[in-house]
C-alpha cells in the first residue's frame, strides 16, 4: 500500500497532535496545504454528477492521480475533458464490487453513499486497501437542528421514530459515518459535513433561484427577516478542502459551510444583486405566521428558522477553517453560476422547467404570495 506524507502509519500515530477535535500531521496547525503536495492516488466512489467532476478538476489538477468507481450511467456535464486523464472502474455499489478488488490507492472518497450498506461494504472491503477513507455526510445529520451554534460533537440522532417508514437522509449519513470510522479507525478516516452545495453543474434548483430570478427583475419576494442567517457552500471551495485534508491527512470530522462569518437574508439577496443587477423591487416578507401560512419555508440558503430548523443556518465552522477551508465570494459564485446556467452544459429544458414546481416558488406562486402580503399590509 503506498503511504502518504508519513513513511508508516505508526509515524503518524506518534506525531499527530490535536487540532480542535481534527487530528493532524507534520504540519502541526498551519492547515496550509503544500504548494507541491506529494502525488497521491485517489479512488472516488462516484466522480460524475456534481461535486465529482469538481473533485476530479482540483486533485489533478494538485497532481494526483484519479480513478472513478461509477455504473457508467451519469456522464459529466462539466470538465469532460479531463476524464480522459482518469481511470474508470465500472461496478454497483449495491452487488458489484469486483473492480475495486486486489488494487491499492492512497485515498478513497466515498462521495456517492446513499445506502449505510454500500459504506459498510467499501470501507470494509478497501480498510487494508488505502490508507485513509473520506466520507461524505451532510449537515442533514444535525436535523433536528436545535443548536444556534451546531459543532462536529453534538449528539446525532441515529434511529428515526418508528412512524418514519423510509431511513431519513440525516440517520442514513449518521450510520454511514460510524460504518468508515469503524472500518478505517478514527485516525484514518475522514468525514465532511457540507451544507448546500452550490455552483456550477448543481443538479438541484435550489441557490440558482436567486441569480436567476434576480437577474430576471421586477417585484421579487424576499422571505424572512432581515437577520435571518444563511449559510452554503461554494462546490469549489468544499472540494478543495476535501483535498487539502487528504494531502494534510488530517483525520476528523469537519462541517462545511460558508461564508466566513454570519450573513443575514437581506445581506444575502443585496449581494446576489450586486453580482446579477437586474431592476427589482424587494417585498421583504418577514412575518414568519404570514410565512407558515403560506407554506414559504425553504427557499434555500434561507429555511424559515423556526420548530426543528432553528439552527439549520448556524452550523459552526470554525474547525474546517482551522484545516484550510477558504471562501469565494457571493458575488464569483454568483457569477459563474449563472454563466453555467446559461451555457451548453444546461438544456433549454431545464431552464424552461427549473422553477415551476408548485411547492417552491414558481413565478405564479411568487406573484401569489406576494398579492396575499399586499393584501394584508392593507
Ligand atoms: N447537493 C448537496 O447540496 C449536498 C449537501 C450535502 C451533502 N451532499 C452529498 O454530497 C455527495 C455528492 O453527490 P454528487 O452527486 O455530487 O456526487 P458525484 O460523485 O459527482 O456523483 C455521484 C455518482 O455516483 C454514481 N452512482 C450512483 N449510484 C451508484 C451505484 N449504485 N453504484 C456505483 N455508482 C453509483 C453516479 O454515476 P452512475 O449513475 O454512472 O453510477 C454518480 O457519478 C453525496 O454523498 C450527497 O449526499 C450533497
């Protein structure tokens, strides 16, 4: 098995020092990663819908090498290019393990784990197989989010209540982080917690709801108070975190989430526009009763902060900071969003179509709650 920065496993273990729960080596705590890391060899258990293709362009482009592990269905929509540069192993992680069999990498990313079972099986087919395992999890294991300032050691709940009939996403990623700590040891795995993920090549509709609908001006609903936190992640900034951690080796679990420091709903929507322009009017909306009736309770960053989501947006990050992590501003990530959102890599289709799910703000909905607010200012 090829080691990374240090010569044995034993090494590691004599000189990692603590750094706020993360356990970190040789650098001590500058979380700086070195301007030539060491080449590594990364397995990631997925690579081609969203974060992969952002994980493949930053570890090559830190001269690692990179192979994928996918049944071969998503292709990328982004950075294709550089998939010819990439080893691809074809298999399922539900019965199909076969390609990962009798190989050795330095680091696996189990970046697709939606199953507690599919992480049981990798990290206990690949523990003697690299040497450090990286999960990623979700912020979702905090739900429901109690804390105003939410850190790595709260306590997670890991069985839902028995009238759930389906494994929630929070308890599927709580189990799933204990299955690659058990399989890999607390000193060789690493897990992530990112918040929303969001930039370019985002499969969901979720944050490019506001430079879209920013841009697109006119009376544009503003849910929540003024002071409402907000938090997301920039894709290229967690990625980037992800491989300072392997190439630092530090162990531990780490939430992701930005910005740097607290940012209000209204801070928020100013600073989408100063990045998209567009002539709007704002309908600050922040009574949440008014809300609750009118069912406006997600429209991410911003999620009503009330019951079971009070601290959704008040996760603390200030271990991920200490291990490196870095933020682009709003406004760039604002700006490349919407340059990929109306480039080739997005379909006329999905543009047309992105917004006009009833449940979220659609433009007939918006126009409706916004009529109702009116109606009730008098
Ligand atoms: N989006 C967010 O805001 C957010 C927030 C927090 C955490 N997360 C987590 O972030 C992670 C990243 O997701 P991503 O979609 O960006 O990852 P990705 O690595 O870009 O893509 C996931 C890959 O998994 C592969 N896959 C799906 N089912 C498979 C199976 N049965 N066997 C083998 N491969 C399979 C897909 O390819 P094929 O279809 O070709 O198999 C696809 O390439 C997820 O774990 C998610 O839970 C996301």
């Amino acid at each position: 098995m090829r080691q990374l920065i240090p010569t044995s496993r034993r090494d590691f273990l004599r000189t990692t020092a603590a750094v706020g729960g993360a356990l970190t080596l040789g650098l001590g705590s500058n979380a700086c990663a070195p301007s030539t890391p060491r080449p590594l060899s990364i397995l990631i258990l997925g690579g081609t819908n969203f974060t992969g293709p952002h994980l493949v362009n930053n570890a090559l482009e830190r001269g690692h090498s990179v192979s994928i592990f996918t049944r071969g269905r998503t292709q990328p929509t982004i950075h294709q290019a550089l998939f010819e540069q990439v080893e691809h192993l074809i298999g399922d992680r539900s019965d199909d393990l076969e390609a990962l069999k009798g190989r050795t990498w330095d680091a696996v990313i189990d970046n697709s784990g939606s199953r507690v079972e599919w992480t049981t099986a990798s990290a206990e087919l690949l523990k003697d197989a690299a040497d450090v395992y990286m999960y990623t999890s979700s912020t979702g294991v905090y739900l429901p989010y109690l804390g105003l300032d939410i850190k790595e050691e709260t306590e997670l709940v890991l069985e839902d209540p028995v009238e759930v009939q389906r494994r929630s996403y929070g308890v599927m990623k709580s189990l799933s982080e204990i299955e690659a700590r058990k399989a890999f040891g607390e000193d060789r795995a690493i897990i992530v917690r990112p918040t929303y993920i969001v930039g370019p090549a985002d499969p969901t509709n979720r944050f490019q709801y506001w430079p879209i609908r920013i841009a697109r001006g006119g009376e544009v609903l503003v849910p929540g108070m003024a002071d409402d936190p907000v938090q997301y992640i920039d894709v290229r900034d967690l990625v980037e975190l992800m491989i300072r951690l392997l190439e630092n080796r530090t162990a531990g679990t780490f939430n992701v989430a930005g910005p740097a420091s607290h940012l209000g709903m209204h801070a928020f929507v100013r600073g989408v526009h100063e990045a998209v322009s567009g002539e709007v009017t704002w309908v600050m909306a922040d009574d949440y009763e008014f809300l609750r009736e009118h069912e406006v309770r997600f429209v991410i960053p911003w999620i009503l902060p009330v019951d079971n989501y009070v601290g959704s947006a008040r996760i603390n990050i200030e271990r991920a900071k200490a291990a490196g992590l870095t933020f682009r501003s709003l406004n760039q990530t604002c700006v490349d969003t919407l340059e990929w959102w109306n480039s080739d890599a997005v379909t006329d289709e999905r543009r047309e179509t992105a917004f006009n799910n009833p449940r979220g703000l659609s433009p007939q909905r918006e126009a409706d709650v916004i009529a109702a607010w009116k109606a009730r200012q008098g």
